[in-house]
C-alpha cells in the first residue's frame, strides 16, 4: 500500500510581513484617493456643465417664443405677479428664471393656484432639486429667510445677473409695471456703479455678442463670508429675489450675495469662510480660504449657448456681465477687479 505524502505545514504572517502589505496598501489608497478624488470632481463638472447649457438652450427657445424676453425678468415673464402676495403659476416669484424654462422644456411640475401656499412650497422644492436644475457640485442646503416657508433643501444652484433683468426706467409706470413703486422690482434707475443704457430692456437682441455675455452662472444666492445660503419666497423678491444677484465684480455692499469674492488676496475682505467656496465650486482641488485669484472656479453658460468652466477673478469681467453700451464706474467694484480690467469712471461696455 503506497505511503500518504505527509501533510505540508503553513507558515503564517510574521508580524513585519503583515506591517509591510498593510504599509503598501495605504501607499496604494493614498495614491489612488486623489486621482479618484480629482475624476470625481471632473464628472461633476461636466455633469452641471449639462444643466448650465440645458438652461441656456431652453431660455434662447424661450426667448423665440416670447418676444426675444430674456426669461426671469420682473417685467417679462415675472410682470404678472406684480403686487401679489403670494406667488402662483409658473413662477414661484418676479425673478424665477426656472419656472418659466420648466414649462418651457415640458417638465410637468404643477403649478400652484392663487393662494396655494402649499403648492408653492411643492413647485419651488422641484424646482431647485429637479436633476437638470440641480449642480452635481451643489452640496449647500439653504433654509428660509423670508417669505413663504418651504423648509430646508438644495441651495438655488445657477444666479442670474439682475442687471441684464431690469427695464431702465426712472418708475415702474415707465418700465410698463405701473405697481412697482420702488427701484429694484422691475425697473432701475442707475443709482449704482453700473448705468444701463437708456434704450435697454431684458433682450437678447441687445445684450451684445451672445458668445461674450453671461447669462447664468454657478451661484449661492444670499451668501457671504459669515452667512451660508438661504432664499427670500416673497412674490417681488426686490433686487434679484433669490435667482439673480448684481455680478461678482461688485462687493457684498451692493448686494452681491451670491459671488461674494471678498476673501480674494487684494479685496480686504474677512469672514468665517472664503465664500467663493459656494458658488465657484468647480475647483481642480480644495483651495485654502484666501487663496489666489482664480484658484476658485465655476461654470458659467453664455446666450449662445455655451458653457466655460473660468477662474473666479476672470469670470468677474464685467464686460461678461452687463448689456453693452452700459457704463461702470470703480465705486463699489473690487480692487483686483479695477486692476485686471482697467475700470475708470465712465468704462463703457463693450459687445
């Protein structure tokens, strides 16, 4: 009968042995992790890139079928609520630029009768948590200020510039809106740096060279350096509500609570955060609070309808932002801003 094969012992693990793969695995995740990290952040991009263009294409559409109206406009697409209470219809409030693009891109969220608190609160919810409304980058939840109460949710992702959204008039008559009776609803007076030209009103035509002006950006409505996100419900939202804001040329003192770039080296400003962190939120890594101009970056779609990913110094031109033949003065403009783009009083924009 033939003899068994003694059985083989097994050598264990020595202590050293285990220290060494476990060393290497951590060698390996701690090089994997950041290109993971960085892939991820480049699938986010482009992702919100998507629902940037998705918007621009959707408002030129728009703007064909409503008389070359710029959509979001307080006079425009927002001039029915005008002396409302309490929104209703496609627009949860005068500078909703969303609502009308829902019902243009046929989305079939409800709208809210007249009254209908709670149908307002279900339309506004959709609105700014619906996938193409929705930056992939957007982890900022934003809770009420005033108004209408819908509750904790997603920060309003994309802003508009509320200077590309006013009639130029001297009264709410003259814009074509007799009931507002104050600056800031749907008409303006110039009583900023910024003067719009006499003859302009929310038009593409007029804008200037659709692939050189912005029309919607990444944006964190209501934010600064001390204040994270939150949102303004009421029907009139004065000065751009909680969908547009002045420009991210302009200082926090002329409202801009959206691109709040004071923590930039050069623009003296302080706060618990580098607020660029909530609207130019498709940087390369995680820039430290205060750092160089255009470590921050976000997305930004143009009335042609294509979409650049810029540094937050560069995305601040004004000439990107306001109608052509307005004027600028330095006043209220940033420092780094008046230097990169040579703002003197009187600067004339250009198409």
């Amino acid at each position: 009968m033939p003899r068994k094969n003694p059985s083989k012992s097994v050598r264990a693990f020595t202590l050293i042995e285990l220290l060494v793969v476990i060393a290497i695995i951590a060698l390996l995740i701690s090089i994997l992790l950041p290109a993971l990290s960085s892939a991820r952040r480049v699938g986010q991009k482009v992702k919100c890139m998507t629902g940037v263009r998705s918007i621009a294409v959707g408002a030129i559409q728009y703007a064909g079928d409503n008389d070359d109206w710029i959509p979001g406009a307080p006079g425009g697409s927002g001039a029915y609520l005008a002396g409302a209470a309490i929104a209703y219809g496609q627009s949860v409030q005068r500078y909703d630029f969303l609502g009308p693009l829902e019902r243009q891109m046929g989305l079939g969220f409800e709208f809210p009768d007249q009254g209908d608190q709670e149908g307002l609160k279900k339309r506004f919810n959709r609105l700014r948590g619906e996938a193409q409304f929705l930056c992939a980058s957007n982890k900022f939840l934003a809770s009420h200020f005033s108004g209408i109460n819908a509750g904790v949710g997603p920060m309003v992702s994309y802003n508009m510039s509320r200077y590309q959204l006013w009639v130029r008039a001297s009264s709410g008559s003259q814009a074509g809106v007799p009931a507002d009776t104050q600056a800031g609803f749907s008409w303006y007076n110039n009583i900023f740096e910024v003067k719009l030209p006499l003859e302009w009103k929310p038009s593409f035509t007029r804008i200037g060279s659709p692939a050189n002006k912005i029309m919607v950006a990444d944006g964190a409505r209501y934010s600064d350096g001390d204040t994270p996100p939150d949102y303004d419900l009421t029907a009139g939202g004065q000065w751009g509500g909680t969908f547009a804001d002045s420009a991210p040329f302009q200082g926090t003192s002329a409202g801009s609570k959206s691109w709040d770039r004071s923590r930039s080296p050069g623009n003296g400003g302080s706060g618990s955060v580098d607020a660029r962190v909530y609207a130019f939120r498709h940087s390369n890594g995680d820039p430290a609070p205060g750092a160089k101009a255009n470590a921050f970056r976000f997305n930004a779609g143009f009335y042609d309808g294509h979409v650049e990913t810029m540094g937050d110094l560069e995305a601040s031109n004004p000439h990107k932002w306001l109608p052509q033949n307005s004027t600028l003065d330095p006043g209220n403009v940033l420092p780094d801003v008046i230097s990169q783009f040579g703002i003197v009083p009187g600067t004339k924009i250009g198409p």
